[in-house]
C-alpha cells in the first residue's frame, strides 16, 4: 500500500531539507573559495577537490530554489550567491566569454568543452538567485547569459565541433536543455527571445519522435531521419522522460495546452516502455530503437537521475489528465528509488546502481553526480501538491 | 587440473584459425570498398556500418601476423592489405597529414580526435605486412609514419589539447603504446629512432611507478607526482599489465636484460594485486590507488582485453624466471577467460561482463573492440610456445 500524496510530500520536504541539503552545505561548500565542491565519498569527504562548472550553476539554482519554494533559509541563499559569485569571478574564458567546464578548487582553469550546458545552468542559478533575493539585476544576468548562449550554438565555428560534416546530425539535449533554460529565466524576467526558443525548442523535439519506434531519439539528420548506427539508435528513456516533464509544465504554463500536453504524454508513454526494466524494476540507461545490443558501458546499470525524472513527470502525466496509471508508476518508480538509492547508514543517496539495484559504486558526488536532480524532485513534487 | 601448455598452445591456434579470424573474414571485411567492419552483432550481422580507423591498423596487424607466424593462408594477407589499402586510400587528413578516427563504410571522414593512436595502428600494420608479404616499401612506409607520430607529439601546439595548462599531466596510454609501435617496426627495418624511442618510453613509464601505492598510475605529472583527484588516482590493471608484456618482450630483446625485467616483474605483480578479482575472478576495469571508489561507470566490469593480457604477460613472465606462480596465473587467467567470455552458441567471444561473469551485452564488436586482443593473444601464446 502506498502513501498517500500528501504522505509523499511531507516526506521529500523532510528528505530535503534534513538530510540532501545538509549535506551538501556541510561537505560540499567551500568556505575558503566559495562555490561548491562534488567529488564527494560515501560519508560527505572530498575525495576531489576539480569543481564542476555544471555544478555551480546547479547548485546555484538549487540553493535558490530551495530558499523560495520550500523554507527560507538564509544559509540557502547564501550558497546559491557563493556559486554565482565563483562563477562570476573564475569560470568564464575572458577570451571568448565561454564557460569552462571544471577549474580548480580556487579556480583556475582546467577544462573548456564545446558545449554550452555550463552557461545554461549558470543562467538558471541566475534568475532563481534572482526571484529568490528580489534582486532584479541577476534576471538581467540570466537573460543577457541566455542571449549569449543562442549567439554561441548559431555562430558558425564558434565552438569546435566533435564529429566532421560528413554525416549532419542534431542533438536531442540541447534541444530540450533550452526549453527548461528559457522557461526558468522566464519566471524572472520577460523577453520574446525566451518564449521564441520554446517554440523554436518543441518544434525541433518533433524531429527526434519516431513513431515507427515508438522512441525519442538522441541524435538524428536535420531533417529528423534515422542515423542507423550504434549512436543514432540510442534511446535514452530518462532523458526522454525529463522532456516530457519539461513539455507538460509549458503545457500547464499555456493554460494547459492540449496538443503540447498530448505530444508529451507521448513521448512519456513510449519512453517509459523503453526504460522501465520489467525484470529488476527501476528505469535502465539505454536501449537502442532495433532491439540491438547498446554499446554504452553503463548501458544497463541503474542512475540515480532517471529515476526522479520519472517520478517528476508521472505526476505531472497525472496531474494533467487524472489517469490513474500516471499516479500508479509515480508510486513504483518512488518505491524502488527510496528503496534502492537511500544510503542506511550516511546521508545523500547513491548514484550508481548496477541493473539488479545493488550499489556499483557508493561516492555520492562526482562531477555529474551532485545536488541536482534529487533536490530539483524534492522540491518539485511538493510544490506540485501544494 | 589444468591443461599442459601444449595442448593451451593447440588450442589457441585452433580457436584463431577455426573461430576467431573465420568469424571476421566472413562478416567484417568488407568486400565493396575494402578494410573491416567491426560493429557486429553476437552472430556475426553488421549493426553499424561505421568504420574504426583503429581498426583498420590492428586488423591489418593481426591478419599479416597470423600469415607469418601461423599458418600463410592468403586470404589473410589479402585481409591485411585490404586493410592498409583502405587507410591509404581514405583515413589520411590531406589537411595535415593525421589519421581520422571513425569515417563511413566508404571511407568519407566522420570523426577525428586528438590523439595518434589510428597512426601506431597503421604503423604497426604496415611493418607487419612488410614482413609477411616480404615487400620491403611497406616497412619504409611504416617508419615514415612512425616519424611522423613522433613529429604529431612533439609538435607544440599541432593537437589541441583536451585539458589546459594549468594542472601539466603525462599519460601512461600513449607512452606505453609507442613500445609497442616502435618494436614491431623494428621487427621489420632498422632506424635508431626507434630504439631511442623505446629508451624514452621505458624513463618516462618509471614516473608513472608508485611504490607507495604499489601501482603503475594513468596519469601523472612531468615530473610523476601524484595527481590526487579520481582521475589521477585511477588504476587501470589491464593496461598497466599490457606494458608489463612489452617489457618482457623488449628485456628478452635485449638478451634477458636483468634491470628491465625486475621493472616488468614489479609492474606486473603489482597490477596483478589490484586487478585480478578475489571474489569473483577475471580482471577488473579500474581501481583506485587510494581504495577510494572509482568513478568510471565501468570500473567493475571485465572487459575481454585485460583478461588476454594478463594470459601473455604471465606467460611471459613464466618463461623469463621459471616461477611457477606465474605459470598458475596464466591458467588461472586463462581458465577464467574461456568459461566466461566463449559464446556456446555462435563465434567470437563477448566483450563486455558484468562483474560477476554475466554478459552484460552480447555483441561481437563496436568501434573498440574487434579482431585485436584476442587473435594477438592466441598468436603470441603459441609463438611463445614455440
């Protein structure tokens, strides 16, 4: 028997704000330079002291988010001010304007990529930092950042790209990162560019869904064909599935919009199909559309991330259509989340499970493990159930 | 009881001559445009039509090897210079003169990355082929394009960099590979670079040693200090015990160098300790040389290739001293390997298992695993046993 909603609710806040959130001020800020460190073990020690660009910008958002939505602790707002201010002050390529993606513990650079993931979780820190303060001015930062953002991914040869142009490709992730990127600034700061990028956003989601598969794909042609390879096979079920939830919160922000929440509810449907592991439970990395075998080392464990996108968007699938199978999978990816992920004996959860639930491997940070996508769950569903 | 090394050395070339290399001629060379395909599926039907560049080199290797010191089938050394031919013809950067990484079934270029790893491979197949088909231009080919590599790498600022300037790091891969480059070469025409380079790779591999860890590190700095995060901390077994073998190799080369083989020996009984897995056999991915958990998704896995490594350096290891503990982990390797990795069911071997010995996916090859590892093994162990 489950817990009520309610029950569900008062728990996550608890979850946040007793043990994630502590953890992360007590072991992952850093007081000596500011900002926030993420290689961290089981029990909260650093084991690497490189800081995650990514993670400034997340956990600057976080911090924030968690100040506005849920309690308003000054020691939140503070955090998310520290990861600005260190973003500010060393992770930006005074050459180009481009973020790094990590840099030393007080800052010095070690590692630029040609992507610009660094700059969208610095805008988001930026306007949460914003709604959070009252201080209109880290809006105009996030709007400025985002504006930039479009001048780097448009300008021909601006960032080096990975693959020749051989075989034109488009990428679902920062397709979908710039619809929660533009939507976050939006709650701060108005400007026709945010809601183009939606539009232009949704428009090229349709590009990756292939009905023939049943599957969002992660990379396809420009013109949303098939690339039949290892790579243009992979489906990414949890990252798919956070695109739904990204599409049905803009469908509830126009007014519950019924073709955007149907092509959501899609996209959700096919892709819990994919990722949802009948055997051992939980939602797998990957699965390529033919039913090949994935060529992913990880291509069968068990992440920690895919599991709160499911329970984010089931509720919201629920929410926005009353259909009792959406609450019953929010309640079987929860159940098998808290039961598989939770540490018994130190606090955060684990991230990295092989396909059978057992612990690969028990850090609880590294540079893509970090206070992101559990607090984003916890503050998320709460607020959703208010 | 183990089997004798006779019948070990039977047995390995029946498995190469009767499985391994079948198994590619018939479904990874390509007949149309030349070389190999190596993204095949457990029964042998292509799922990726994109070509490794690598592999083009090591298959050309490895089909001019098993000519020359197995049996002179032509097909094999058509196989090779199918191969070769379809490097020369199609994986060179006309721009600067590198070797791609990936290109399409026909040969256009789809990827190119910053590393000359596409050019040892080539190098290596040339020589070879030099030596099987007796043509003395492909040898003079294959030290133009060694000197080349060597220009590529010390040519300041010709490859851009993956990390900046601020943390300087030398890596154990590249090191450890011109050993191997440079011996087979020289197996096939003289130069004294290519004795000066072993000499260089051999000083340089003596600052990734760590005896306080008792563990040959990845990555170091110039001068070898540690480099205390999870990347620098990592150990890689396989590989540390792949060097190991061309160690041996080159101290035997040198009429049983006593100094060059204890350095081998030490590299190997420390890479044996932290890589063979007590509690379920096999080699392991990676371990930390600080006991700290390991980052890399797929640090508990056993992959194919370290496993057909330790069977040679143990061997080898065997032949230079006569302990019998070496002869003991050879078969106990060697046992493990062909229960778990052989498929009942069709050719080839799996790549990727699980920790435990389970097959985690069951395809035959990607873009980095194909007919390498595994016919290199059953090649050199019966020539050793020779």
């Amino acid at each position: 028997m489950s817990k009520s909603l309610q029950e569900v609710s008062a728990d996550y806040r608890r979850e946040l704000t007793d043990n994630i959130l502590p953890f992360w001020l007590a072991n992952g800020l850093d007081p000596v330079h500011g900002g926030v460190y993420t290689c961290l073990d089981r029990d909260g020690s650093l084991m690497d002291s490189t800081k995650s660009v990514w993670f400034q910008g997340r956990f600057g958002y976080i911090a924030a988010a968690a100040y506005r939505l849920i309690e308003s602790r000054p020691e939140y707002l503070a955090a998310s001010r520290s990861c600005i201010d260190f973003i500010e002050a060393h992770c930006i390529d005074p050459v180009d304007g481009r973020m790094y993606f990590e840099v030393t513990a007080d800052g010095r650079p070690l590692r630029k990529r040609r992507y610009v993931f660094s700059e969208c979780f610095a805008a988001i820190a930026m306007s949460e930092y914003s709604l959070a303060s009252g201080d209109k001015s880290y809006a105009e930062k996030a709007l400025s950042l985002f504006k930039d953002i479009r001048r780097f991914i448009s300008t021909e040869g601006f960032m080096p790209p990975k693959y020749l142009p051989t075989q034109p490709a488009i990428g679902h992730s920062i397709t979908m990162i710039l619809i929660n990127t533009a939507s976050r600034i939006r709650e701060a700061i108005a400007d026709p560019v945010l809601d183009q990028q939606i539009d232009e956003s949704i428009a090229t989601l349709k590009l990756f869904m292939h009905p023939e598969f049943e599957a969002l794909l992660e990379t396809v042609t420009p013109q949303g064909e098939l690339i039949d390879t290892c790579a243009g096979r992979t489906i990414n079920p949890g990252h798919c599935i956070e695109t739904a939830w990204f599409l049905l919160e803009e469908a509830r922000y126009r007014g519950n919009d019924p073709e955007l929440t149907q092509m959501a509810l899609t996209i959700l449907d096919w892709s819990w199909k994919w990722g949802w592991d009948e055997e051992f439970g939980g939602i797998i990395n990957f699965r390529d559309c033919k039913g090949l075998p994935c060529q992913d080392y990880a291509q069968d464990m068990k992440f920690w991330w895919p599991q709160t996108e499911a329970v984010i968007a089931n509720l919201y699938a629920y929410q926005a259509t009353g259909n009792e199978k959406y609450l019953q999978r929010f309640h079987q990816t929860n159940d098998w989340m808290l039961a598989h992920f939770r540490d018994p004996d130190y606090p955060e959860w684990y991230g990295y499970l092989h396909r059978d639930g057992t612990v690969a491997q028990p850090a609880k940070g590294n540079l893509f493990k970090g206070p992101f996508h559990i607090p984003r769950m916890l503050i998320k569903v709460p607020t959703l159930l208010k």
